[in-house]
C-alpha cells in the first residue's frame, strides 16, 4: 500500500506572515498597540501598507478621543487623520481644554513638574504632590487629593524625579514603575522621597546644596547621585541597595570650584563623566570613577564660558551653555568651542533645546528666538530661524519638545505656544486667571507633558495653579489672544460631573 507521508529530506514550505491578505493581517493587527504597529510599518513595504491600513488607525482614533462624536471618525485616510490630530493636540491648538483651577498657599510656586499620575511642586521647605487619575472614559481629570512632604528646615533648591528602576529601593516589579522624587535644600542635606514618607536623608554638605545631577551616574550595579555645595564642593552619593543614610551614603568630595555650583548635568556619551558649573562661569568635567586622595583628581576638563551661567544641557559629547548673551557648544572630549549657536542679546534669561532636530530656543526680553545649530554651523554669526515676539518683559519660562515651544514669564498674564519646527504661533493662553479674584497674573512656574499644561502664579494670600488638558478638545483656534474663560468651565461638561470642572484644592 502506497504511504501518504512526504518522501525523507522533503517537508512542506512553512506559512509565511506575507503569505495572508492584507484584511486577514489588519484583523491580527487589532491585537497590536500603537508602538508595535509602528514596528510592523518598519518592516518591509507590503507590511507597511498593511499598519497604515484604516480599520488599524479607526480603531487608534476611537480609543485615543472617546469623547468624539462618531460623525469625526475618519472613514478614509485614517491614518493621516489622526496624525494631524495627535499634532493639533499636542500643540494646543484648541480654546475648550479641560481646565481646573488649584490653590495652594501664598508662598512661591517652584520646580513644578510632572509625574506619571501626579504633579509636584515646591513652596518653601515643603514639597507638595497632587495625586489625579482620569475618569474610566478618559474625557476629563480627577484630582484625588494633596499631600505635603515635610522633612527639610530650609527652602528647597532642586528636585529631582528617578524611576525605581534607577534607585533600587524595592525589588517588587509593581513598585518599580513608581517614582522616586529627590530634593536638596539650604538646610545642608539632601531627602530621598517615596509613597509621601522620606525614605533616607543624605548629610555631608557643609553649606546649602544648590544642585543635583539631571542623571544618576554610573552602572546598574553602582548608581550615583551628585550634588552641588554653595561652598564649590561636588559630592558623590551611593545609591546601592545596601540602603546608606546620612554621610555612610558619601561616596566621595571633589574639590576645585571656587564658587558656588548652579548646575550640573551626566554627559550624554559617558553615563560616568558628570558636567559642573559654577558661578563664576567655570566648567569642569569629572571622571567619577576616579578614586585617589588627591581631592581633585577626579577633575578631567575645564575652561569657562562668557557671562553669568543660565542653564546648560548635555547631547552626546556635545554641552550646550546658556550664559550671558550666547549659547555655545563645548566638546567634552576636547573641551573646546565647537560654534556659539544663539547670540541673544542684552541678555538670556531661559534655554532650551531638542536635539534631535537641532533646534535651541532661548528667551530674552519681551521675546524669544528659535536657533537651528546646523543652519549656524556655516555662519560666521548665528541668525534665528524666527522670532517669538509678543511678552512683556524677561521670558524666564521656557519649555522645547518635538512639537511645541511654550514660553512665559512674571511679568506676562499670557502664556504663548510655538510650532517647534516653524516659530509659528499656535495658541495663547492665560497663564493664571480666577473668577474668585478676578485679576489676571503672570507666571511664577510652568510645566508641560504632551497634551496637558499646568502654570502657577501668586495672588497676595494665595498661589493659584491652572491646569488644562487639550487631548479631547474640539473647537479649533482661530484667533489668537481670543480665548474666553468661560469657554473652559463649560465646554468638556457631559451633564454628569458636578464637581470634575470646579474642583478647587486649597492648602492652608
């Protein structure tokens, strides 16, 4: 009798994923989040037709902005769409965000930031948190409550945010995407916060501590934290599981600054070379691998740049110095000039930059200009690209990212956003305005995380915080500077909420 099986050495050719159509791919594809998508896209051209396929991206769009009407679904195109909203979005071009009104206590608002499901700021010797959560349909935010962390007997003057897998305080995985908030203070230590309690409390400085590192230094196995003294000290700090407090935790001192340290960054190509500058405009860079007890030996570079220090960030090899007037770039192997990038004169007050599209923004009076490093490289002279014009006094805030420039300052009750890549105005928003007091402020301290923004300012018996979220507006701007607050407290309302658009948090 005849065998049915296959001869030896032979065997059916395997299925191939190409080997389906493109419905049968884009149903598998309903399993695949936005990131793998984008993977699939990346692979080869029939794949990519599949990932940009509209019943993919329809279903993006409709998870994304529930709060749509079904008629904005994109029948066609689907892809694009969305895109251009994510971008709108993203660049505040809309006048009916969620918005919220907190309030705090008189004293000054300062590092305001973002966390993953909370928003921190200092007042004083006290960090404050905000705990909030978006409700089940994603269309508006719930402030659950405010919690101080009291422990520092002097003003704070940095803070910090690390992930727990970067500070391995726990070995649970659920507590791992936690974060972990960091603050020096003029009280001469240095409090590592977690789950509203300190943690530890690092002490060793003889004088306040006015910085620490962006970054924390070193390997998995050995992570450092580095602080600046007004005394012109640099302190090394373990972070091992070993668990340290007080000055058992010191690892090291590094001595050569004469002034005192503003600012300090971990250089982009060597996670153990760490970037200190200090108030007489002096740059060192230290290998903090270096052990010796020469005090200085750990000091690998220096020279100095023209101006008071403002702000400084560090891209590669390459460290970008606002100071003065000018911002110049320094190679860290070399540690010469490589180009002054922005020339911003009287004077700088703020600086940022997104490197990948080497782009720099720096504020001045009355204005701030957007720089593109690679333009100036073949100039003698660094001209911008455009001028942001329309603050009154010094722009003092400043955020950059790859879709938006958001600039402000004290003496401006308007905060303005800028397409990143064009310097074209998107939108201009009242950085603090109360019905209650009904006076507008200025801006004290701003902070920005993708579609939402929250800025702070000062009455005479309160600090006022407005927070909106663009993510499910819909009424596109059409003229700028026209942007009623009513409009806010009733445009996102579903009927339901009684409380969601008129939460006040008060801390007294």
């Amino acid at each position: 009798m005849a065998s049915s099986s296959l001869p030896l050495g032979k065997a059916t050719s395997a299925t191939k994923i190409t080997d389906l159509d493109e419905d049968s791919l884009a149903q598998c594809a309903s399993y695949l989040n936005l990131h793998d998508v984008c993977n699939l896209a990346s692979t080869c051209s029939f794949l990519k037709s599949v990932a940009y396929s509209d019943p993919i991206w329809q279903r993006f769009f409709r998870e994304q902005w529930q709060k749509l009407p079904s008629s904005s679904l994109p029948t066609s195109g689907a892809r694009d769409m969305y895109l251009a909203r994510h971008t709108a979005v993203q660049q505040f071009k809309f006048t009916d965000p969620f918005y919220c009104n907190l309030y705090a206590t008189s004293d000054p608002v300062k590092d305001l930031f973002f966390a993953r499901n909370a928003i921190f700021f200092s007042q004083g010797s006290i960090v404050q948190g905000i705990t909030m959560t978006s409700n089940p349909k994603g269309t508006t935010v719930d402030f659950l409550g405010m919690h101080s962390l009291r422990g520092h007997k002097a003003r704070i003057t940095c803070t910090r945010l690390f992930s727990l897998d970067e500070i391995p305080l726990s070995q649970g995985q659920t507590e791992r995407e936690q974060n972990v908030l960091v603050t020096s203070s003029c009280d001469r230590t240095i409090r590592i916060w977690w789950k509203g309690s300190c943690l530890r409390c690092l002490r060793g400085h003889s004088s306040p501590v006015l910085s620490l590192s962006n970054k924390l230094l070193g390997d998995d196995s050995s992570k450092v934290l580095a602080s600046g003294g007004e005394d012109g000290t640099v302190r090394l700090w373990s972070l091992g599981p070993s668990g340290k407090r007080g000055q058992h935790a010191l690892k090291a001192t590094l001595h050569g600054h004469q002034k005192p340290v503003n600012l300090m960054s971990v250089a982009g190509h060597n996670t153990s070379l760490l970037v200190t500058i200090a108030r007489d405009s002096k740059v060192r860079v230290w290998d903090t691998t270096v052990s010796s007890p020469i005090r200085s030996s750990g000091c690998v570079g220096m020279t100095s740049v023209p101006g008071v220090p403002i702000n400084m960030k560090c891209h590669e090899s390459l460290l970008y110095v606002a100071a003065g007037s000018s911002v110049t770039a320094i190679d860290l192997r070399t540690m010469q000039k490589v180009i002054t990038a922005a020339v911003h004169q009287p004077k700088l007050y703020s600086f940022d930059i997104f490197p990948s599209k080497s782009l720099i923004c720096t504020g001045g009076d009355g204005r701030a200009m957007l720089w593109d490093i690679r333009r100036n490289q073949e100039q003698s002279k660094p001209e911008p690209i455009a001028e942001l014009d329309g603050h009154y006094g010094p722009v003092t805030l400043l955020h950059m990212d790859a879709y938006k420039i958001v600039t402000g300052g004290r003496n401006d009750e308007n905060v303005n956003v800028w397409e990143a890549n064009t310097g074209e105005q998107t939108n201009s928003l009242l950085a603090c305005s109360s019905e209650d007091y009904g006076t507008k402020i200025g801006c004290d301290a701003l902070a920005v995380n993708g579609s939402r923004i929250i800025t702070a300012g000062g009455y005479d018996d309160a600090s006022l915080l407005s927070f909106r979220d663009f993510n499910n507006a819909t009424n596109v701007v059409t003229e700028l500077g026209k942007e009623p607050l009513s409009k806010f407290w009733d445009s996102m309302s579903d009927g339901n909420n009684n409380n969601d658009l008129n939460l006040f948090i008060v801390c007294r």
